[in-house]
C-alpha cells in the first residue's frame, strides 16, 4: 500500500467545479481517497497552482507514420539529444523525438493520458509497441476507418447495423478506442491518384459520399455507445476556401448524446481558410466558430501552428501530396490495403510566409472566439502545426493580449488585413486553460467515467503541479512566468507515483492503454459474417485469423466494455 | 602563439579520436582540453606532445598545427570562428564543421566530410578530399552557406551536395553527382565529373573537364567565354525537373584542345 499526501495545493478542477481553492489531496494506492494515515509521504505543494494530469486528444507519437517521419529526417535526430541519467533513457529528436523522449518531455509539462491521433488497424501492432515504450502516459488509439471497405460497402447498403458491427471487430481486433475518420472517402480515392473535393462528391468505386460515411458512422457511434464520439479531421484540409466544407459538414452532426458531443472535429484551424488560391486566403474563424457556439453537439480543437521547423504526417495522402508539390521537398506517400493511406512531408513555418502567419492567427482566433472553452481544446495536431513542447507558449498567448500584440508586431503585414486578431481582446484565465489542456479532454473523449481529467475521490491519481502561484502572477502582463511555469512541473504525479520533478524523470513509467470492446449481439458478430469473412481472405494480404493483435501486444491493457444496442 | 600538437604512438592507431575541442580559442586557456578517443575521456596530453611557442591575447593570432599520424582524428575545427589550424598530414572525417571563420591548411588528405554546413572561413586542402566535402549532413537541406574549400586533389562523391552559398573549387576531379541539390553558391570543377547538379534549384558549377552522363533534364541556353582560360563553354539551366534555375557550364568539346 502506497500513500501520498499533497498538501497546500492550489486546486483547479473544472469538472467538480473547483476554482482555485487550496486543498489537500490524499491518495492511496493509486486513486485519489479521502485520508491517508500519517505514514504516507507528503508532498507540499506551496500553493501552487494544482491540476489533473493533462490529457492530449489529438497527437502522433506512435505508429508507423511516426516512426517513418523519424527515418525521413535523421537532421532531426541531431537536435534534441539527452544523455541516459538514471532512469531516463537517451532521447534525441525534436519534432519527431523517440518514444522515450516524446514521453519524458509530456511527463515534464504534467500530461498524463494521451490519445494517437491515427492508427491503421491493419498496423496497430506497431502503434501498441511504441505505445509500450511511451512509458510515462495512459494511451488511447483513435483507429482509421475514413476508406475501411466494409464500412464502406455497409454506408452504400443504408445498413448502420452492420456497419456499427464492422466498427466493433475492428476496433476489438486492432484494439482502438474510437472511429477516426481522415478526409472521410477521399483517402481511397487517392489509392485512385485522385481525391474528393466536397462531402457530396462519390468515391470511386464505392458510390458513397463523405457525408453518408459521417452521418452513418455517427449513429454507428452511438448504437456502440463508445465513450469518444466520431473523430474527424474534415475533407479539403488545407485548401483555400475550404471552410465551407467545414461548415457543411458541422450542418450534418445531429445531438445524439446528452454527456458529450457527437463529433470532435479535429485540427479546424487548418480547415478554416476562406479565400480560393494561396495568395487570398484569409481566415474564417468568425464563421467557424459562429456554427460551433450553436452547436453543443460538437467539440472541436485548435490545430495551432507555431513558427519553427517540423513534420506533417496524417492519414490524408492526398493532402500531402499537395503540399509536396508546393514544397518540393522529401515526401513518403503510402497505402494501407482496403483501409487508408498516409503521407509525410516536413514543413518550415515562417513569419516571412503570410501563408503561415495566417494560420497562426486563425487558431488563436478560433479559441479566443469560441464562448465555451469546452468547446475548443488546445493541441497542435503535434507534431503537425507544431511540437506539442510549443504548448506553454499557445497558453501565453491565449491569456495575454500584450503577448499576442507583441508577437503580432512581428508578423508578415498581410495578417492583419486579413484576420480578426487584432481586434480581439479576450484574454482566458487559469480555469479556461485548464478546461482546454485536460478537462475538456478527458469529457471529450469520455474518460472521465474512468478516473481521468478530474480529482474527485476515486479518480486515478494523475496530477500536475505548475511552479506558478496563480494569486501572484498576472498573466496578461507576466506571461512568460505562464509560459515557463507551464513547461515544467514541479511535481508530475501518475497513478500516485511522482513520476517527473522539476523536469527530471524519476521513475520507470507503467502505462495502460485503454481500448474499447463494444458488444454486439451473436447473429450480427463480422466473425460470423460468411460474406464479411469471404471478402476479407479474398482482399487483403493477411488471413482474418491472423489480423487481430494478440494480447500480448498490451501488456497493461485496460479494455473498457459496453453493450451495444443493436 | 603557435600550438604544436604531435600525434603519440597509439596502441590503439585505428580508434577514431573524437577532437572538436581543436580550434585555436579554446587554446586561450591553456592545452588542458578533453577529447574522446573511441569511448573513453582523454585529455589533450595523453594523446599529443604539446609545445607551445610565444603567447597571444586574442585567438585571431593563435595557430594550432597538428602534426604525425593524424589521419584517424575527427571533427578538428568544429565550430571555429577564428585563427589557423596546420595540419601536416592526413585528417579524419568532419573537418571544419559548421566553421564560420578562420583558416584551416590541411597539408595531406581529408577523410569525407570536409567543411560541411560550414559558414565562413577558408579551408585548402592539398591533397584529396573524400566523399562529401562541402555538404550538409544527412537529411539536412543546406549544406555549406559560406566560405571557401578549396581541394587540389580528387574529391569523392556528393561533392558540394545541398551547397547554399560560399564557393568550393576541386582542382582535380570529383566522383559521382557532384552539386546535387545545389542552391546557392559556386561549385568549379577542373576535372571530370559524373551526373553533375542533379535536382538543382539555383547556383553555379562551372566543370572544366568531362562530364560524365549529364542527365536529361539541364536545358543548353548557350554559350559563354571563359575570358581567363580562354575556353568556350555550354551554358545549361536546370535542373528543369524541379523548375530549378541554376546554370552549369560545361567546357565545348570543340574547342577543349
């Protein structure tokens, strides 16, 4: 039995409502309890600023792509390097770090749970290695299902039961934890070199839309009654003019769930440009974030970029091809059989760009104008607008309107004409940040039921505690205390271990992964379905039997269960 | 102040020495610095007879001079930024790195590597470089930014790869795709080469020599005389298969003799 004392700390817990209140917090084996004898080790917090362990809804860390952005920039494997001291590992790398290095530099901002934003169930196997190997947080896999030819064949038969039953088996067999969907249809057009323009538009050879694949799999959702909703990252991302599609597509979420949204839709600020050619794009925040503040039904996040070097990878192939022939730089391109696809390019972005700078302000501007900080989480897409390490700075920049002026006067001339900006004066405050960094998330993706993003009595012991004292630190004027107090913790708390202090990684880390098993009742079972089980020996390169990952892949697993109502 | 450093009989000779603590500041202090060779710590005196000649109050006037079997010692010069470097006979690979000022003589051969992502500074190398002289490092999309190697012997392959500024001048010749990734910068080649400039986006290469299997995608745009060798040369753009807008010039067969 082990025990921990935090005393003295100053409490933000959003989802039991606590605002800044010094409290003390005891936990016994693990989870958070009432007491704890007086043998247990005390921690004093000195009145600093306390929260759950944050959560990441939306980042690649794992997973092929991840891994193959690493063999496509040894250049970067040159920054970032730290000698293996005690129990830390060598790490290197900066936008595309190790494993061990993504999970050390989290730890030290105080993230506990991470959610990969895109695995191929075909390749899970390789997402739930690095997953083991990513020590220090809980993971969760959202699984690629945006060109998944049985959901596919299932949309084209208006049969959401069956494809609710493609849903559950894959995500049982690759051991995921939600539905992705990338650039729904059009990742398997681009197995056809082509790619979908509008949601209304039919893939080739399938005879459905993006918008059938959306809607269909959204009910599919809630007949699972999976803990996330539908995750989408919408078509035409990164085109100019692409907002419109954006729109459309939030027109067609119902609100089938009263204790979350039914769509997250991820990264908006890339699907947020007005404008038709690169040299007028401009922003349509406002618009966005006008349907977004009418619709509860959807919870959106930031897709922030920051200016620095780093990589986009993504399951849209064809998105990336674009950007490569804009960059000409190198580009992997790859194809998961009968599923979707990927591509990876580096980018630069830079204040000289108006491209860029743009896009930096429309992901503040779709934070700073959406009313409920529920609503807009704060990530980067990391490491696709930028290192999730540039986090602390994106909060400086949301609490401190002088930040962003200051940072404003750097940019190329163009954004102020051509974004909202300047004009907005919002600044967020301690709770709205830790709103957007964990308890935000941790509703969003439904894992509150599960101890997380929350510090109520029973909940896992994930904590971070920030070196800021939030009653002696303005943040509108001293926001590089924020920024600094917020990458590094003084304590990072997992599962009731202090596994980070002051930056340093103290302990081996021990992770779960949480996955979601949706029962469905026998007659409807994809292992029962002789056409299903036809098709697949027939398409893919791998036996059905062979398919599934074996337990032994996740060592710490944590399946959560739930009775579909099919 | 000149620092001569002689090379000691290694039991070990073929253990690469890893020395970018050589560069002529940080013998303002004194000779008391560190190197690894191979996996272990070394200080300076354990590997070199030392002798020191005359002082100096600034590390312009600082020569270091390295002498014996020098041929296994890597990464001498590393961000230098002034003063001169001797080195008698052969060095080890990365010579000069990221070097943004000063001079470095290399007497012998250079090992690959030669003044890559280098900034400024002048680096002669007498003998032959290897592969990679003047280049960036794997991955990394630009190379050299500025300064001058110049080698009077053979470079190997990948000569002047991704060079962005600063000029490279190879006396002899050089191996395959010399200035691939060119963009920026001057590349001149007396010799031969072979599949010079590939995706080449700007910059110039002069070849003065043969060019071996020109590849397909360089535009002829004319020609241009060499005033101070009195040769005609072919003027090629390219490399069109990246819209790229370098020029190379080749010598015309015609009127090479």
């Amino acid at each position: 039995m082990t025990e921990l004392w935090v005393k003295n700390a100053c409490v933000i817990d959003p989802i039991r409502g606590i605002n800044g209140e010094i409290m003390d917090i005891a936990i016994r084996d693990g989870r958070i309890v009432e007491s704890v004898s007086d043998r247990a080790d005390v921690i004093d917090a000195h009145r600093c600023l306390t929260l759950p362990g944050g959560i990441d809804s939306h980042t690649h860390v794992s997973g092929t792509k991840v891994n193959f952005g690493r063999y496509m920039s040894p250049e970067d494997m040159r920054a970032g390097r730290t000698k293996r001291r005690g129990k830390m590992h060598v790490t290197s790398g900066y936008y595309v770090p190790t494993t061990f290095g993504n999970s050390y530099r989290y730890s030290a901002m105080g993230y506990t749970t991470l959610l990969e934003g895109a695995m191929a169930p075909l390749e899970a196997r390789h997402t739930h290695e690095e997953f083991t190997a990513t020590p220090h947080q809980d993971m969760l896999a959202n699984t690629l299902f945006d060109g998944n030819w049985a959901v596919m064949d299932a949309v084209r038969e208006h049969d959401v039961r069956k494809a609710a039953a493609v849903v559950a088996w894959t995500l049982n067999a690759a051991r995921g934890y939600a539905i992705k969907l990338t650039n729904p249809g059009g990742t398997e057009a681009w197995g056809w070199g082509d790619d979908l323009t509008s949601i209304h538009e039919q893939v080739p050879h399938f005879a459905v839309t993006p918008a059938e694949i959306i809607t269909t799999l959204i009910q599919a959702n809630e007949l699972l009654r999976l803990p996330h909703s539908v995750h989408l990252h919408c078509n035409n991302l990164g085109k100019p003019g692409n907002y419109q599609t954006t729109l459309d597509t939030f027109e067609l979420v119902p609100d089938l769930n009263p204790a979350r949204q039914s769509l997250y839709a991820t990264h908006v600020q890339f699907h947020a440009y007005g404008g038709g050619t690169w040299r007028n794009i401009c922003s349509k925040a406002e618009e966005i974030t006008r349907s977004i503040n009418s619709k509860p039904q959807i919870v959106m996040d930031m897709g922030q970029i920051m200016f620095c070097r780093t990589m986009t990878m993504t399951a849209d192939g064809p998105m990336e091809f674009n950007l490569h022939c804009l960059h000409h730089n190198k580009w992997s391109n790859h194809d998961v059989e009968l599923e979707t696809g990927s591509g990876i390019i580096p980018v630069t972005y830079s204040k000289k760009s108006a491209v860029n700078c743009i896009m930096w302000a429309i992901g503040l501007e779709l934070a700073l104008l959406t009313k409920s900080p529920w609503q807009c989480l704060l990530e980067t897409d990391n490491p696709n607008g930028a290192p999730f390490v540039k986090y602390p700075e994106i909060i400086g920049l949301l609490m401190s309107k002088r930040y962003r002026d200051e940072e404003c006067a750097t940019l190329h001339a163009e954004t102020e004409k051509r974004t909202s900006l300047w004009a907005l004066e919002r600044e967020l405050d301690w709770h709205e940040i830790a709103v957007m960094t964990r308890a935000g998330q941790a509703k969003a993706l439904g894992i509150a039921s599960q101890g997380k993003g929350h510090l109520g009595i029973g909940a896992e012991a994930d904590i971070a505690i920030y070196p800021i004292r939030t009653d002696m630190v303005d943040p509108a004027r001293e926001y590089r205390k924020v920024v600094e107090g917020f990458q590094k913790t003084r304590y990072t708390i997992k599962r009731g271990r202090v596994v980070s202090r002051d930056g340093e990684i103290i302990v081996d880390g021990a992770n779960a992964t949480f996955w979601v098993n949706a029962k469905v009742p026998e007659d409807i079972r994809m292992e029962n379905d002789k056409e299903f089980i036809r098709r697949f020996e027939q398409f893919y390169t791998v036996r059905m039997s062979n398919y599934p990952v074996q337990d032994l892949y996740l060592p710490r697993g944590r399946c959560i269960e739930t009775e579909a109502m099919l | 102040m000149r620092v001569i450093l002689e090379s000691k009989v290694r039991k070990k000779p073929s253990l690469p020495i890893e020395a970018e603590a050589i560069i002529p500041r940080n013998f303002l202090k004194g000779t008391d610095l560190v190197v690894f060779e191979g996996n272990k710590e070394r200080t300076l005196s354990e590997l070199f007879w030392i002798f020191v000649e005359g002082t100096a109050v600034s590390p312009e006037n600082i020569e270091v001079v390295l002498k014996g079997d020098t041929s296994r010692i890597k990464r001498v010069g590393e961000y230098m930024d002034t003063g001169t470097i001797l080195i008698e006979g052969d060095i080890g690979m990365h010579c000069g790195n990221f070097m943004s000022g000063g001079t470095i003589e290399i007497r012998g051969s250079a090992d690959a590597w030669l003044g890559r992502e280098m900034r400024g500074g002048t680096i002669v190398c007498r003998g032959n470089a290897g592969h990679y002289c003047a280049t960036g490092y794997r991955g990394e999309k630009k190379g050299m930014q500025g300064g001058t190697v110049e080698v009077f012997g053979n470079a190997g392959d990948f000569c002047a790869e991704y060079l962005a500024g600063g000029t490279v001048h190879i006396h002899g010749h050089t191996g395959d795709f010399p200035g691939v990734e060119m963009r920026g910068g001057e590349l001149l080649i007396e010799g031969d080469a072979t599949r010079p400039c590939g995706n080449m986006k700007n910059g110039s290469c002069v070849i003065l020599g043969t060019v071996h299997d020109l590849l397909p995608t360089f535009e002829k745009s004319g020609t241009h005389l060499l005033p101070e060798r009195n040769l005609e040369m072919d003027v090629y753009t390219g490399d069109v298969a990246n819209r790229g807008k370098g020029t190379m010039m080749v010598a015309s067969r015609a009127l090479r003799r």
